[in-house]
C-alpha cells in the first residue's frame, strides 16, 4: 500500500499492476486483535475500508460483489433454508442472502468484530439486514465453527473470504472443504470468490482439485466484474455435494420480488459461459 498526495495505491507486485483511490480523509482507523482496519472518504467511490493495506470494499461497486456471490448459488439450490457466511464481516452478503424469503436462518461468522462495527458507521447499507430475526452474527473462528458444525444442518455454505494468504490460506484447503462437505445437507451447495481469473488461474485449478478431493462431485465458476480487485474481473466457485450442475432456477429469478442492482436471469446466464482459455485449462482436464 501506499500514500501520496492523497491517493490510496494498492501495488500487486506479483502482476505489475497497482489499482489507486483519491482520498478526502480517513475516517476511521483501529488496529484490533487480528488486523488493521482503515476506512476513508473518497472523492468518486464513496467510502473505502482498507484491511492491512489491502483493498475490501466501497460504496460504489460492492453491490457487483455481493449480488453476485449470493444469489446465483441461492437460485441455482432448490429450497436454501440455513445458510452460513464463512467470512464477510462488512454483512453486505448477509444483506443479499436474507433478501430471499425462503432463509429461514443465516449465520455470519467473522473472527473480527471491529470489521463490522466499522461497517454499521460506514457502511449502513450493507448492514440493514443485521437485525433481521433471521441472523445470527459470531464473531469466533469460522474455521473452527465449521468443523463443529453438525452434520447436514446447512443447505448453503458462502465462503466470502480475504485473498489466500496468512490465515485466510486454510480456507482455500481439502481439510476445510471436507468440513463444509460434512455440514452441508444433501443437494447443499457451497460457493466461495476464487480472485481474479486473469490473474490467478492456477489457485482456481486449486480449488478445482480441493473440492474434488474434499467429495464434491461437480463444481462450476462464475464470471463478474470487480472494479476495485486485481484486473477488475474477478470470479466465484461453487460446488454441489452430489449430482452435478444443471441450470438454475431461472423463473424464480426472473421472478424475484426484491431490487438488485446488478443480478438478474440473463447476468446469472451470462456468468456462467466459460472463456475458451478457462475451458482448456480447469473443464476439459477433469
């Protein structure tokens, strides 16, 4: 990260590229037990929160994000009742998932309760849905967490986590994949970003092989724009714990009853065709 004349700059050495914000001020700043967490003021993306120098979230494009890493898993399960959001302290996914009337229950665990607390000041948007009774927020370790899950007692599983290095690499692994695997029920799903496909296609084949290993027996990925990411495309693997992917609930969600921004049918349809240098690398191997 860097800070000069008012510029955020975020350096991603490992593919010579740098994505940059022009800053008004901070507004928050509190180092908590785990990490760094900064928010600041914008001058054309709104506000922006900063984890260990590392880019999270900003009021403009979020919506992409998180639409995109709910609703085409919990259109393409056939009746999504008890989800868990491994991760996603900012609760704009918590946010999206509790749009369907279907949840009947969502916990959120993040290890990091001051990621949230920043976020209600923030952020409010995305955490309109705190409250809702069918929420549950944990601030303990999701890893953890899951593992002590009982078996069958979800139907989606989220993994909206930070890039695979540190403590966020063991999310990425056959050992947690086999935990969600035991907690899902039967015809659960589990869906997690998987980073940019530009930039980090060999950790996608990673996942490809970690789900399989892990017992799921299909997995497909999803293609979105990501302004604020490394190469601003970016992508979300999903895997079914048996069967294999055929289709989605395509009338239920052209038939929605709730606004999105930037889901819909056609978008879910459309995320799904798979770049022929993708197809080469991770479709036609397995």
């Amino acid at each position: 990260m860097s800070l000069d004349n008012n510029w955020f700059t975020e350096i991603h050495a490992d593919i010579g590229s740098a994505f940059s914000l022009q800053l008004k001020e901070k507004v928050f700043s509190q180092q908590s037990e785990y990490q760094l967490v900064e928010v600041y003021d914008t001058v054309g993306f709104g506000k922006f929160m900063v984890i260990d120098g590392c880019t999270m979230v900003s009021t403009r494009e979020n919506f992409i994000y998180h639409e995109m890493l709910t609703h085409p898993a919990l259109f393409t399960h056939p009746d999504p009742r008890h989800v868990a959001i491994i991760g996603g302290g900012d609760c704009g996914t918590l946010r999206e998932v509790l749009r369907h009337p279907g949840v009947q229950k969502c916990t959120q665990i993040d290890i990091d309760e001051v990621v949230t607390r920043a976020s209600e000041l923030h952020f409010p948007e995305l955490c309109e849905s705190n409250n809702d009774p069918r929420a549950e927020l944990l601030f303990v370790d999701g890893i953890q967490w899951m593992q002590d899950a009982p078996g069958g007692s979800l139907d989606l599983i989220i993994v909206d986590s930070t890039d695979p290095v540190g403590p966020g690499e063991v999310l990425f692994t056959p050992k947690f994949f086999r935990a969600c695997h035991d907690a899902l029920a039967d015809g659960g799903l589990i869906v997690q970003q998987s980073e940019s496909p530009l930039a980090h296609l060999e950790l996608i084949r990673r996942m490809y092989a970690s789900y399989r290993e892990a017992g799921f027996s299909d997995v497909q990925t999803l293609f979105f724009p990501q302004p604020i990411y490394p190469t601003g495309w970016w992508s979300a693997s999903m895997a079914c714990k048996q069967g294999s992917f055929d289709g989605f609930r395509e009338a239920d969600a052209r038939a929605k009853d709730f606004e999105t921004r930037y889901y819909n049918a056609d978008i879910h349809r459309a995320a799904l065709a798979q770049p022929e240098f993708f197809r080469r690398a991770l479709v036609d191997q397995e």
